[in-house]
C-alpha cells in the first residue's frame, strides 16, 4: 500500500486515492508545506495536483519501509522539476532532490493518518528561495 501511495503522487493517477487513502484521512506535513494539515481524500487530490503543477516530473522512489502493528515507516527521495508555481514560489527551473521520512498510521487496509518529515529549507533553496525567505516560510513568518 505504501507503495502505491508513492507510485500515486509520481504519477498524479488521482483515480487511486480511494484505493490507498481512508474517507477519514489526516496528514500532518512541516509548515513550510502549503497546507501543513490536510483532512479527506479531497486534500490528498489537492496536494496530487498541486505537486503535479509545481513539478510535473515530481517522482518518489522508496528507499526503506519499516512496519509494526498499525503503523508503516518510510524513507524516500522525491525529486522533480520546479516548472510551475508551487506554494506561491514561482517556477525557477531548478531540479529538487531531497529525502523524505514517512510515517502512516493504517485502519482497514487504508492510510487514517500520516505524518511527513523532510530538510524544509533546503527544499526551498533547491527551488531558488534565498536562506532569509526559507527560513521565514519554516518558521511561519
């Protein structure tokens, strides 16, 4: 399932998300994201397209998964083409490549709940944002 979750945002297929994600989904992401949290399969189809926009080559590949009970852990490498206008920052051309840390919650065969972790700033930076901007999308100010 975790797979097919990666295999979703690299394809932007939205017609898996039922498959994959549970009615009552919650994501947690780092408050540099867009939308830091995000609840239901809408919001999941929002960041799909959004990701998609921003980077239209955007690609996951995972590198571990780790599981225990009801909990799934993974580390992956997302990497794309910032081609569009993504979070407010406008299209800069630059390639992104950075590592990811995942942790899902499951019920039912289905991601409830998802917690994502990744080097904030230097995503910005990859994307052309200076230190002094990154730092203040990071922190929120």
């Amino acid at each position: 399932m975790i797979k097919s979750l990666h295999d979703l945002w690299s394809t932007g297929n939205v017609s898996m998300i039922a498959g994959i994600y549970h009615p009552k989904f919650i994501a947690h992401w780092p408050p540099s994201a867009p939308i830091p949290r995000r609840e239901g399969r809408e919001a999941v189809e929002r960041g799909v397209r959004s990701v998609r926009i921003g980077f239209p080559d955007w690609t996951e590949h995972v590198e571990d998964i780790f599981a225990a009970d009801d909990r799934v852990a993974d580390r992956f490498r997302s990497t794309g083409t910032h081609e569009g206008n993504f979070a407010g920052i406008p299209a800069s051309g630059n390639k992104i490549d950075f590592m990811e840390l995942g942790l899902y919650r499951i019920i039912d065969g289905l991601i409830i709940e998802q917690w994502c972790l990744f080097d904030e700033i230097g995503r910005l930076r990859q994307m052309g944002v200076n230190s002094e901007q990154a730092a203040r999308a990071v922190l929120g100010n």
